[in-house]
C-alpha cells in the first residue's frame, strides 16, 4: 500500500505492509505511517474478489501474528487510529479530506488484520496481541491501558458523535462493521459465550455509559436509509455503491452470525442477498441486532437488550423507570414507517420480531395504528412468496402474525381494512378483499405448500395457531376465504383417509410376516388427527362466536356437507362436530324447505335469515363454558411459545 493504488496482486509483495508485519519495530510517531495510510484500494464487487484479497493477504498476516509479540506494531497502528480519531470531528467540520481519509485506512487496515486474527487464535491470544510493546521478546506491559477496552470505546464515540457527512460516510460504515467482526467471536465457537471479551468490555467499564446513545444512533441509522455519497463527493475512490471493501468483510460475518441467532441455524438455505441502498443502515441493523443478542453476562443482564426493551416514543411524557439506566426516547412513526418499508430483508424482520416480543412499548403503538395494512402486508407477501424465501425469514414473519393476533382488536379491526388489487396475489384475481380475510388466504396457502413440500410439523401448528387466534373474530369472509378453510379441512380428510388405509394395509400384513419392519403409520395418524381437530376446533370457534357475520362460511360448510360426514361418530372429533352438524343440519333443513334449484344469491339470502332465526344457545361452546372461555381455551392450546432469542 502507500501513496500509490494498490491491486490485490500486489498486497503480497507491499514494501509498506511487509514493514508493518516483519521483524522491525515501528514507532507511533514515525512518518512511515502517513505513508502506509495514504493509499487508495478498489473495492472487491464480488465473493471471488473478496476470497482473492483474503488469499493474497494471508501471509502478510501470519507475520503480523509472529512478529507481532517482539514489534507490537499492532498496537501501533491502533494508538496511531486512535490519536487521529480525537481530532475527527475538528476534521469534519473543517472539510479536511486527507486527514478523514487516511484515518478511514487506518481503521480498514485495523479490522482486516482483526479478522484473521479472530479466526485464527483464542480470545485470550488476542487480547495478549492487545498488549504486546516494542520490548525484549514476548514481553508486554501489564499497567499500560487496556488497548482493546480503548478501540472498543473509541468506536462506539465514532458511530454516535460523528456527524454524518459526506466526507464522513465510509469511515461511520467501517465503524460499525468493525464492531460486528469484532463480535464475530461467536462464530468460531460451538458453545454459547458467557464470560467472552465482549462481555468484559461491552456490558460494563468504559463502554457501558455509551449503551443507550449507541443503540439509538444504530435504530436512527436504520431509520434515515441514508445512501453512500456520490462518487467525487470525497476523496475515497468508489468503484461501486456496495460500501466499499471493508463492508464485504463484516457483511459475511454478519450474514453468518444473523444464521446462528434466528431459527433457520446454520444449514438454513442461503437467501440471495438484495441490492443494499444504504451500506451505513444495513451494517447497523446487523450490529444492533448482534448487540441485542449477546447472552447475559454472569452477574449481569444485557444492557443493550434492556434498551431495546425499554426506549419509548418522543410524544410519551411519563417518567422513565429509575431500575433502568438505559431507556431513551425515539420518533415512533419513523421507525414504524421504516419497518414497513423493509421487510423484504430478513434482518429487518428479526428486529420488527424483536421490538414486538421485547417492547411493550412499541407493540402497544403498532397495534393502535389505524394503518396496519402497510404493515401485514409486507409480511403476508413474505409468507405468500415462502418458496424463494429461507426458513428464518418466513418462521420470522409467522411468528410476527402470531404476536399481532393475539390482540382481539387487531384481529377485529382487520376485517374493517378493504385492500383492492392485490397484485402479488396470483391464485385468483382479488379485486376486493379485507386484509383478514387475505391473512386467512395466505396463511392456508403456507399450510398447503407445508403439506406438499417441507413437510414441518411446526409450521403447521404455527399457521393454525394464527387462525386459532383470529377464529372468534372473523367478519364478513370473503367467499373465496372461505372457499379454502373448506378446502384445506378436505385436503387433510383425503390425507387422513389415506394414512388410515396404509396403517390397516400395513396392520394386516404384520399378520403374516412378523420379520419385516413396517413403518409407524400409528403415529402419523395421530400427527393428522391433530391438525384435523385443530381445523375443526377453528371452524368451530368462527361458528360459535360469529355466525351472523360469516354466511360465506356456512355456504361454503353446506357445499361440502359431505366431508364432515365421517367424523360425526369418530371418537376423537366427537365432541367438536357437534355444533358444526348442528349448523349443517339446521341449514340444509331450511334449504329443503326452500324448494329445489336455488341460485347462490338465494341460498345467501336464506342463510342470512336462517342465521336469526337460530336460537343462540343451541351453539354450545362446551359443558358449561362460554364462547369466550372456549375460544380462549383454543388459543392456550395452539398458541406457540415464543421463546427469548
């Protein structure tokens, strides 16, 4: 590197980095430094670069390791970035290009060489790297300043006092990204870290005052989407709008910690990354959701985790808790309206998860928001496209739903939105619909390619839990909702029927041959025999609860009168036809009476009048149970519980 651009091919071969790395003592205030910063290095664009550069600089590297414990020029190079950095803001405000820049090389080089070292050595070997003087071998100094405690401090003043500027920009995102390869730790370990050095130094001493301001400037960052400058705008030479070098190297960190903390693990299909329009919002939604993940230390909680929890809106007024140190205020609109808009990453929907699960304060907002369409809609889009999607992103977005619909006033106030032209929807044209009745659409549609592809009991029992919760409150179902709730219960009959017909086939055949094993249909049956009972307790709850609101349902249930047939006497389901029957029996007795050869608008019509002349106390909940306390009983049964992250 140096004053000249440098190619990858050459990095090896650098007069300047083989001084940096070799056996030579370099002194922080030598003028080598300036020499070794002013360079100017074309950004990789592609893995196959990115892996080129980790190729080509590995052994500069491996010498910075070895030669390191005798030169100490690693902490060097750092005191060098660190005295530059306390004259940044000056710089900033007095447009010195040279001086930004040539810091903005020193922090690149820094996290580079921090990687590796990362991968290659315990924690405990790089914090002696930390250390490490110019003195005799192997020495270091145990009284001086804890360098790494310093960097970390020194970061987190760069991402929260730094005004964001053009000129600033690249050295705000290389900040940040240098934080989330510092974090990477986790990475190369397969137990969860309890006592890592993030815990030392991020969860208390030096950097734990900065909990809250950082936490609010990476949910700012996320919110603003503010793009890279212009080529030209300063003086780093911008070979693409992808964030430069340094943001290729903690976004594939960052990708494989994002797979570790969410539920897809690390043999989750790889989601095709999208186009970033802001680098800086990126990498701080992935810090930020790094930050919130860390495990609780031993004698402590995550303070980070506690301002996510805890921060509220700028109009709200009452006191902060005094038990919590790290609360703050944010603009509750923006971030609800950025959350909106970028839900087509994953990592922006773990945070939309995380702020629901963990902020009462947020959830309360969202759910009074008279706009929730702008909302739902970006997640039932993930969930309608679940075959391009990877299984974090979409259990992510189920879950989400499942959050939103434990709430009886989101579930009564969805039914109320009129959505038109629902363009992504394919199936059928949908020129008219209600956002809940578009919910049950592509939740059904989820079960059904569950059923055909994926096969996870799971899901299944998440996406029926989501009708579960909603079931009491339907209102006015579109008649093609309910068209497929009808469709989905004969799509699990006819499976169930031919379940039942492999296990007796495989029953008698155990008669004759008692050596081959034969697989468990029993418990297969069982498996079916859930998710029917599940449907039919939903059905069953829309019936109890809102009859009078849903005469597409009963077409529907009349139309295929004849599926429930032969679950009428089954011992397991018993109990659940009965008021199912009951409608069937009481509505098709009225359409006899009706006469023969009755358009849809007719049967419509006598179902409308049939629903008031049904006495409301034939419909039994259970024995001795309210509708209320029954449908209340089929959410605790199928409610999954979210677990902490």
């Amino acid at each position: 590197m140096g004053s000249n651009s440098s190619r990858i091919g050459d990095l090896p071969k650098n007069e300047y980095l083989k001084k940096l790395s070799g056996t030579e003592s370099v002194s922080e205030n030598d003028p080598f430094w300036n020499q070794l910063l002013s360079f100017s290095f074309p950004a990789p664009t592609s893995s196959t670069e990115l892996k080129l550069l980790e190729e080509a600089t590995i052994s500069v590297c491996r010498s910075l390791v070895e030669n390191n414990p005798r030169t100490g020029n690693l902490g060097a190079l750092i005191k060098v970035f660190l005295s530059r950095t306390k004259e940044l803001k000056l710089s900033a405000e007095c447009q010195n290009h040279i001086f930004i820049w040539q810091t903005h090389n020193a922090l690149f080089i820094i996290c580079c060489l921090l990687k590796v070292f990362i991968c290659e050595m315990s924690e405990e070997e790089l914090q002696l790297h930390f250390t490490y003087e110019e003195k005799s071998p192997g020495s270091y100094s145990s009284d001086s300043e804890d360098l790494l405690e310093e960097l970390l401090c020194c970061l987190m003043q760069l991402i929260t006092d730094i005004p964001l500027l053009d000129i600033t920009y690249e050295i705000s995102v290389e900040a940040v990204s240098t934080m989330v390869v510092f974090l990477s730790c986790q990475l190369f370990h397969k137990e969860v870290l309890r006592q890592s050095i993030s815990h030392k130094y991020l969860m208390r001493g030096r950097c734990l005052p900065y909990t809250s301001k950082l936490v609010k400037t990476l949910l700012y960052n996320f919110i603003r989407q503010e793009k890279p400058p212009p080529p030209g705008a300063h003086v780093l030479p911008q070979q693409s709008d992808s964030g430069g070098l340094l943001y290729g190297l903690a976004s594939g960190v960052a990708t494989g910690l994002w797979t570790v903390f969410t539920l897809g693990g690390v043999g989750s299909k790889a989601a095709a990354a999208p186009e970033l329009s802001s680098p800086l919002a990126n990498q701080s939604l992935l810090l930020l959701l790094v930050l919130a993940n860390l495990t609780d230390a031993a004698d402590a909680p995550n303070p980070y985790r506690q301002a996510i929890m805890s921060f509220k809106n700028t109009q709200d007024s009452s006191p902060f808790p005094s038990s919590n140190p790290h609360a703050f205020q944010i603009n509750f609109n923006s971030l609800y309206m950025a959350l909106c808009e970028q839900q087509t990453s994953d990592q922006a929907t773990l945070l939309l998860y995380t702020l629901l699960h963990q902020n009462s304060n947020i959830r309360t907002y969202m759910l009074a928001r008279t706009d929730m369409e702008n909302l739902v809609l970006p997640i039932l889009e993930i969930l309608y496209h679940v075959e391009e999607r990877n299984s974090h992103h979409v259990y992510m977005a189920l879950i989400i739903l499942l959050i939103l619909t434990e709430d009886d006033g989101f579930n009564r106030s969805i039914h109320e939105v009129i959505l038109k032209n629902i363009t992504w929807y394919s199936e059928r044209v949908l020129t008219e619909i209600s956002l809940g009745s578009l919910l049950i659409l592509v939740v059904i549609r989820t079960i059904q390619y569950n059923m055909t592809r994926t096969r996870d009991k799971y899901l299944h029992t998440n996406c029926l839990a989501a009708l579960a919760n909603m079931s009491a409150q339907f209102r006015s179902l579109h008649q093609y909702a309910a068209q497929r709730i009808i469709s989905l219960f004969s799509l699990l009959s006819k499976k169930h029927n031919k379940v039942l017909e492999q296990a007796t086939q495989s029953l008698r055949g155990s008669l004759s041959s008692n050596d081959v094993p034969l697989p468990d249909y029993a418990q297969d049956l069982n498996v079916i025999e859930e998710v029917i009972r599940m449907m039919l307790e939903i059905i069953n709850s829309c019936l109890t609860n809102s009859l009078h609101h849903n005469p597409n349902l009963v077409y529907a249930l009349l139309y295929k009168r004849d599926l429930f047939e032969q679950f009428r006497t089954h011992p397991s389901f018993q109990d659940i036809m009965q008021n199912i029957d009951l409608v069937i029996t009481f509505f098709s007795s009225r359409l006899l009476q009706a006469g023969a050869e009755l358009s849809v608008e007719r049967v419509l019509e006598i179902i409308k009048q049939g629903v008031v002349a049904l006495p409301k106390d034939r419909l039994k909940a259970g024995p001795g149970d309210s509708p209320t306390q029954r449908h209340q009983e089929v959410k605790e049964r199928m409610h999954l519980v979210v677990l902490k992250p």
